[in-house]
C-alpha cells in the first residue's frame, strides 16, 4: 500500500475524528446550560410517580441526545399524567413527532424529535446538536381499557394474525392519576 494512500485515510480519520469531538463538544456545551433539564425533569418526574412501572434511560450518537421513557402496565394510555407529559413535549414545538402502535405487544410508541437545540463554534466550524426523545407506553394485557383486536390475517400459506390497539377514552382513575 502507497504512503499516499495512508496518509489519505489517515487524514480522512482525522477528520471524522474532529466532527465527532465538535458534536461532543457542542452535547457538552448544551448540558452545561442546563437548558436540557425541560426535558429531563418531565421524564424523571414520571418516572418517580411510577416507580414500579417506569423507566428511564439516555445515549448519545453523532450529536444526538437520545432520551428512552418505557411505562409498562398501564390500563390505558390517556391517564392524566401521560396526556401531560404528550402534551408538554408538543408545547416545546418538536421538528418533528411521529407516533406508531405496536399492536402485537400493546404498545404505543410516541416520537419527539428536536432539532438544532444548541450550535457552537470550535475550530472554525458550527456544529449543533439535537434531542430525540421516545416514550413506550404499553398497556396490561388483562387491560379493561385496552384491548389488541384481529383484524386480519397474513398470507394463506401461513396465516399470522394482523393486530390493531382498541383503547377507550379514558382509562381508570387508580392507573398513575
């Protein structure tokens, strides 16, 4: 292999080296701020008034801050306490939401994506970094609320059943109220 192409790839590291530093560095730079907190505090504040069926956890990635809530056994997902914390997310003015069921684990999943939250300087370029946040709610599978319907089957060679989530408008009180 030729020493120029050696130093070619090296170069390329490099440079891949200082864009992953400048996104850590601009991450960094936002916490510093505080300014994430008005996401953190909803999301810990859930998890401390549902202790036995919330959790949280984070990851960061190529200048995203990834927020993970699960809330498991619910008997349905418009408690007073979830629709807040939804309802928080989109007051905060998200880039962009997207919201998908998962009916074959009863499971809705909500997005929340929040781009260029903070933008430094280093070395002479801009870089920004982002938050992304995703909330897990699944209901009980004894749920009165909350039912997983068949709505179909796959193929006929092998049929599989095709699932969608039916939930009523309110769930119980004595679910995280």
């Amino acid at each position: 292999m030729s020493n120029e192409r050696i130093a070619k790839l090296a170069k390329s590291l490099s440079s891949s080296a200082e864009y992953t530093r400048g996104k850590a560095m601009t991450m960094n730079a936002y916490l510093k701020t505080g300014k994430v907190n008005k996401f953190l505090e909803p999301i810990a504040a859930i998890c401390e008034a549902l202790p036995d069926t919330a959790n949280a956890f984070t990851s960061t990635a190529s200048g995203t801050m990834y927020l993970f809530l699960e809330i498991n056994q619910l008997e349905g997902f418009k408690t007073d306490k979830i629709e807040s914390l939804l309802n928080l997310f989109e007051y905060l003015g998200p880039t962009r939401t997207s919201s998908e069921d998962v009916a074959s684990r009863l499971t809705k999943v909500v997005c929340y994506t929040f781009a260029d939250v903070h933008t430094a300087e280093y070395g002479g370029k801009y870089f920004s970094c982002n938050v992304y946040i995703r909330i897990s709610l699944t209901a009980k599978e004894e749920s009165e609320t909350c039912k997983r319907v068949v709505v179909g089957y796959t193929t006929p060679q092998e049929p599989q059943p095709i699932y969608k989530i039916e939930c009523a408008d309110e769930a119980p009180a004595t679910t995280g109220e």
